[in-house]
C-alpha cells in the first residue's frame, strides 16, 4: 500500500518506551480525525514502521488501498500536517509521561 508520511508526536526512548510512543502516535491520529476529518474514501491514517539500519521507528502516515492511485490527497496531507504540529507543540508530554508521574 502506498502511503504519506503525515509526521510524528509525543516523546520516548526506542525499544523502552515503544508502548509510550506508540500510545501517543494514537493520540495524534484521533486528533487528526477529529479536526481534519475522516480520509477520503480508500485513504487511512495509521501508524507506519520506517526500517532503518540502526532501528525501527514510527511515525504517522496516510495510507491508500490503490497503488495505481497518483493522486496523493496534498490538501488533506498539508492539513494534517498542520494540525498534528499544532496538537504536539499544545501538550507538555513531560507532564503526561508515566514514566515521570509515577
């Protein structure tokens, strides 16, 4: 499946806090369907792997069940951009992080 790479939030260390980072991940998305919408119709926000040398990471993106789709969605894509900035700049992840409240 092709995808876009919307961008990430949240904090955490790899592979200690994968639950922390990816619970975050999560937050972002919910968000971005509540501000942004719902994605066109064959079009989903999930969470995707990037595969690297070192490591593994993830970030959010907007997936497309049809390869032969050229069309990448850039209005949705930039709004999403926007607003997963604004959400991640909004919340103190220090403050929320149970790692550090605990």
């Amino acid at each position: 499946m092709p995808w876009e790479n919307i961008g990430d939030c949240g904090n955490g260390q790899l592979p200690h806090e994968r639950e922390w980072i990816v619970f975050c991940l999560e937050m972002g998305i919910a968000y971005l369907r509540y501000v942004c919408g719902a994605p066109l119709p064959g079009c989903e926000l999930g969470i995707m792997w990037h595969e690297h040398e070192l490591s593994d990471y993830p970030s959010i993106g907007l997936l497309w069940e049809y390869p032969e789709q050229t069309d990448v969605p850039w209005e949705y894509v930039s709004r999403c951009e926007t607003a997963l900035r604004i959400f991640d700049e909004a919340i103190s992840r220090s403050e929320i992080d149970p790692t550090t409240i605990f």
